[in-house]
C-alpha cells in the first residue's frame, strides 16, 4: 500500500505574493529605464563619477529584476508538477540574490543623499549618522543572504529574522533622517524673495516625498516579514524599494536643470513714481563691488522735477550639487543672466 502524498502548502502567500511583487517592479524598472536614458540624453557632459554611479544602479537593478524571474520561473514552470520543491528541497541559487543587490542600490543612493545632506549642512554627526545606517544595514543584508544560503532550507528563514528586521528598521530611520534633515536646511536658506521661497517649499516637499516613500516601504517590508517570515508577503514592498531608491537618485540627477533655472530666474518688481514716461533706470545687483546704473530710454522734455522709477532685479542662487556646467561660469560681477530650461 503505497504511502499517501504529503499535503502541499498554498502558495498564494509565497509564490503567488513574489509575483506580484515582481510585476510592480517590473513596470518601476520601466520608469527607471526611462530614466536613465533623459539623464544621458540630457546631461552628455556630466561628471564621470555620476556617469558611473548611473550606469552601475542601472545594470545591478537589472540584474536583480533578472535574479527574481529566474527564481520565479524555476519554482512556477520548471516545477510546475512538483510543487514540493519550493518547501522542502533546497532552494534555488537565484531566490537569495535580490536581497544582496537591492541593498547595495540603496547603500549608494544613500550615500550620495548623505553627500547632498554634507554640502547643505557641513554637519559631521548627521553625515556621519547616516553613512553608518547606511553601511550597518548594508552589513546586515550581506549577512542575511550568506547565512541564507548556509542554511538552503526556506522553512529556516524564521531563524533569521532579527537580521531582517534590524536591516529593514536601519533603512527605514536612514531614509527619515535624511529627508527631515534637508527639510531643515533648506528652510534655512530662504531668502525672504519670492521665487527662492518657492522654490524652497518644491524642494522640501520633494525630500519629504521621497524619505517618506521609502520609510514606508521598509516599514511594510519590516512588518510583514515580522508577522510572516515564512511567507514572501513581504516581497512586494521589498522587491520595490530599491527600485525607488534608484528612481529617486535618477530624478534629482535629471531634475537639476528645472531647479537652476528656477532658482536663476529673475524677479522683477517695479516701484514707479508719476508718469511712464519720466526716466528709468535698471539697479543691478549682481556684483559685489558696484552697483550700476543703467538708462532704460531717454526721456521727453518736462518741466516738472525729475522723478525717477527704479526697476529692481535681483537673481537668486540656489545651493546645489556643485555641478559644472559651461554656462554658469560667470563671476562675481558678470551681469545677471537668466537661463531657460529646455524639454529634451
């Protein structure tokens, strides 16, 4: 009498959940992609450091999407008729990889935010804060995948999951810290004007925007895995995050055209005094040294006193990534100069 078959798990909570997941990466990837291509497209000249830093979070974010297919077809298709090798044999080589690499993609992006978080602040014990966040969960992501493939059994993965919490936990208050923290600077470069007012409320929003989107994640990550850590209702959140990480980098890189030209626009007030057509003169401020005087037109013959109509520009500078571009080469006392921002 021949032994009955051993009862096979659903596999809505496994497989069934990594597929979604993987289908939402997917369509990030696209962004991404697309991405990539208007930051080569639109900045041929930039430095050779982003260049690589692009190229890299490019190739490893593809990998990582090709990591998770392979997994997923050897489990749903290879194994189509042997549903049991998802829980009991060991697992393939492919299943553990995602988790090494989305780390390293969210070690760089937040490294370079901690750069950008220096240039603002040139406050070491934030920087230094976040840089070690950042490496720690880095070091517990790497551990988590090398005793993964010691241990080859998914039914082990519950030994491991203060690693995982405590990497997810780390990503998590990195990603807070770092948007609260240029929120806080940029309030302080304000300059009462206007247009740099604006623009400093488009930036905050921006870093609030993207550290809470990705806090988010790690905390849906951290939660389900906590609650869950033999299923992959996880993976959703986590197979997207460093495709947020990357998303992100990419669209301050491709967005810092808009932001100049936002913040090197001119903002013209006028305070007139009697008739438009008595004398006018341009007050420029851009030099540090002197203050020019320039006669618009020349006005008709009156009889009354001279009044004048004084036409203020004043150009705001916007603290940035130090990126070097020919056409803001100008010195101290060129003259002012507005730089449009073109669509490519």
């Amino acid at each position: 009498m021949s032994s009955p078959t051993p009862a096979i798990p659903p596999v809505d909570d496994t497989l069934g959940a990594a597929l979604i997941g993987f289908g939402l990466s997917c369509i990030i990837l696209g962004f991404l992609s697309k991405e990539v291509f208007i930051y080569y497209g639109r900045y041929p000249n930039d430095k050779m450091v982003y260049k690589v830093i692009v190229s890299v979070i490019g190739m490893l974010e593809l990998m990582e999407e090709a990591a998770i297919g392979h997994y997923l077809y050897y489990y749903v298709v290879s194994n189509y008729t042997n549903p049991a090798a998802f829980f009991v044999d060991n697992f393939v080589w492919s299943l553990m990889l995602p988790v090494a690499i989305g780390a390293t993609v969210g070690t760089i992006v937040k490294l370079c935010f901690a750069m950008r978080v220096w240039r603002f602040s040139n406050n070491v014990y934030i920087t230094g804060l976040i840089a070690i966040l950042t490496l720690s969960q880095l070091s517990l992501s790497i551990t988590y995948t090398v005793k993964s493939f010691m241990l080859q059994k998914l039914v082990r993965a519950e030994e491991l999951r203060l690693i995982a919490s405590l990497s997810l936990g780390s990503g998590a208050l990195t990603d807070t810290i770092t948007a609260l923290t240029l929120c806080y600077y940029l309030r302080k470069f304000r300059t009462g004007f206007g247009q740099s007012q604006q623009l400093a409320y488009k930036l905050s929003l921006y870093a609030i925007n993207t550290g809470l989107l990705t806090s988010v994640m790690s905390l849906g990550a951290l939660i389900f895995y906590d609650a869950h850590p033999t299923t992959f209702q996880f993976t959703p959140f986590y197979y997207n995050l460093s495709r947020l990480y990357a998303l992100s980098l990419l669209c301050t890189l491709n967005t810092r055209r808009v932001v100049r030209g936002q913040g090197t626009d001119r903002e013209t007030s006028s305070a007139s005094v009697g008739s438009p057509s008595l004398p006018r003169f341009v007050v420029n401020y851009n030099s540090r040294h002197s203050q020019q005087l320039s006669p618009i037109y020349q006005p008709s013959p009156i009889k009354s006193p001279l009044e004048v109509g004084v036409q203020v520009q004043h150009e705001i500078s916007v603290l940035s990534d130090a990126y070097d571009y020919p056409y803001l080469a100008n010195g101290p006392s060129s003259p002012a100069q507005a730089y449009p921002w073109h669509a490519y």
